[in-house]
C-alpha cells in the first residue's frame, strides 16, 4: 500500500512524497552539522576573549592606582605649598624686625627718665606686635634655657621680693632656679624664638 509522505524544509516548503507505507512528517535541514573541530575553535576564541577581558580590567584597575596616587600627591604639594606660603608670610619680616629690636632696647633706657620716650616705645612695640612680635615672660618664671639666658646666679638667700616692671624689673626671688631680675626683653615671632631674655637666675 502506497503513502503519501509530506516533506517541509526549513523555508517551509512542503512537498509530497509518495511511498509504500504510511504517512508521516519529515524536518529536513540544510545546514550542516557542526564538526568538533569547528566548536573547538569556538571554545578556544572564547578563552581568549576572557583572557584578554581579564588583561584589560587589570590595566584599568592600574591606571585609577596611578591616577589616585598622582592626585594624592598633587593635593600633598599643594597643601606644602600653602604651608611654605603662610611660613614666608609670618616670618617675612623676621630679620627688619630683628633689627628693631636694639632700637626698642634704646627706647626703653629713655622712657625710664622721659615720659615722651614711653610713649613712643609703647606705640612701637604695639605696632609690631601685630605683626606677630611676642615678649618673653620672665615675671615669676622658672628659668627655661628654651626662652631665657642666663647671664648670673645668685645664692637664693640673696634674693629679695622686688616688683618687676618690665626691662631690668625682678621676680620675687627665693627657690632655686627662679628669675629674679630681667637684665634684657626677651622677644618672639610668632612660634620662632627672635631674642632670648636675659636674666638673672637663683641658686
């Protein structure tokens, strides 16, 4: 007994085919069966693809390291620059001042026995002292070589309580290692030591 047998390909075509048995339905292909060879070729582009995947994150993870640290250190530099800056501004009249220092000495010899004189150091010290300009202090002060210069000691059962009243003024004397008597104002500049003040000192 003759069947007819109906063939569909893959452009949907449909065609019969008459043969001696039933009737059934055949899908056909035109397209080749993939050999091994060709899904080893596959397999092999797709590690490489990964491996090169992998190479070029590596680069990238890389490159912001670099990238970061070269902005850490621009940031570093600049805030070096700011400090180099604000230490110039500070101490950029350090040595004019200095130089004004002997000529405050003068007038404080001079406004011991003028009162005009006074004045006028008064005015002087005020104006550099907003320049940054600090005294010393020695009034009832331990002796501290970081700020203070011995130039004599005296036995502390010497000593005696004296007012001190500024440049050649003294400290209540008595313990060892005790300013009694300020020979020279001490001065500062800013955080930096201009002139020590010199002073006697109990023993």
């Amino acid at each position: 007994m003759e069947n007819d047998t109906l063939i569909i390909d893959n452009n949907g075509q449909k065609r019969m085919v008459r043969q001696a048995h039933h009737k059934k339905i055949i899908y056909t292909s035109e397209e080749p069966e993939e050999s091994e060879g060709l899904a080893s070729a596959k397999g092999g582009l797709i590690r490489k693809l990964k491996s090169k995947l992998k190479e070029c994150q590596k680069e990238k993870e890389e490159y912001l390291t670099h990238a970061q640290r070269a902005m850490a250190d621009l940031i570093n530099f600049q805030r070096r620059q700011e400090q180099t800056q604000e230490e110039l501004r500070k101490y950029g009249q350090e040595n004019f001042i200095r130089e004004l220092l002997p000529v405050l000495d003068s007038l404080g010899h001079g406004a011991k026995e003028n009162e005009g004189i006074r004045q006028i150091k008064e005015q002087l010290k005020n104006i550099l002292k907003k320049h940054g300009l600090k005294e010393i202090q020695t009034r009832d002060e331990k002796f501290n070589p970081e700020f203070h210069e011995a130039i004599e000691q005296v036995p502390a059962k010497v000593s005696q309580r004296r007012p001190a009243s500024g440049m050649g003024g003294s400290a209540s004397g008595g313990k060892s290692g005790t300013i009694i008597k300020e020979i020279q104002e001490g001065y500062m500049l800013g955080d930096k030591i201009l002139r020590p003040s010199k002073v006697k000192v109990s023993k």
